[in-house]
C-alpha cells in the first residue's frame, strides 16, 4: 500500500497509468512463473519510475514486495538502469561544457581577427 501510495505521489496521472500497467504484468507473469517475462515488465516498469526516484526511496518500498527469486536481478537492473542514466547525464553535461568551450573559442578567434583588421586599416 505505502508503495503504490508513494507512486500516486510522484508519478503523472498518464504515467502512474503505465505503471499500473506493468505491475499487473508482472503479477501475472509471476503466477505464470514465467520469469522472463516477469523481468522484461519490470524492466519496463523501471524505467518509468526511475526519472521520478532520485533519492530510491520508491524503488526502496517496491523491493520488498517483489517474489525473492527476482528481487535480486531487479536490484541488479535498477542500479545498472540508474548507472545508464547517470552516464548520460554527465555525458550531456560534457558535451556541454565542451560546446561552451567551443564557442568560446571562435568568439576569442572572431575578436583576435577583429582587432588584426582594424589595426590594417589604422595602417592604410
């Protein structure tokens, strides 16, 4: 209950919908015993929630709830899911850093060949 609480408290209405969705899945999946299944919904459901767990409190009270047989590659998939998007994360900040280097670099190469003109026309 405390989990599907804490959805409804950070999850869109049209997200905490997918959700729902996946959780479902992965019930009955696990009825099914069909763990690759199961694995592939919650993968799924993972990367729903995770934009809106940055401290993991949410993926913390989902855990539990998850059959033993599974908890641990789902712990696996969230931390190797979460270690992708930290990745990107710097990665784009990266790219960033660099595009503000870059343009600050053709500005200073734009008023160095500024300053060259205007001191060829001071000469003519």
């Amino acid at each position: 209950r405390k989990f599907l609480n804490a959805m409804k408290d950070v999850l869109p209405s049209s997200t905490l919908q997918d959700a729902h969705f996946y959780l479902k899945e992965m019930k009955s999946f696990g009825d099914r015993n069909d763990s690759k299944s199961y694995l592939s919904s919650a993968k799924k459901l993972l990367h729903i929630l995770l934009p809106f767990d940055s401290n993991g409190s949410l993926l913390s009270l989902m855990y539990p709830l998850l059959p033993s047989r599974h908890r641990g590659t789902v712990q696996a998939m969230a931390t190797s899911a979460r270690a992708k998007q930290s990745a990107t994360a710097i990665a784009a900040k990266k790219s960033t850093v660099n595009e503000v280097l870059f343009k600050e670099s053709e500005l200073k190469l734009k008023i160095k060949n500024e300053r060259v003109e205007s001191e060829k026309d001071r000469r003519l």
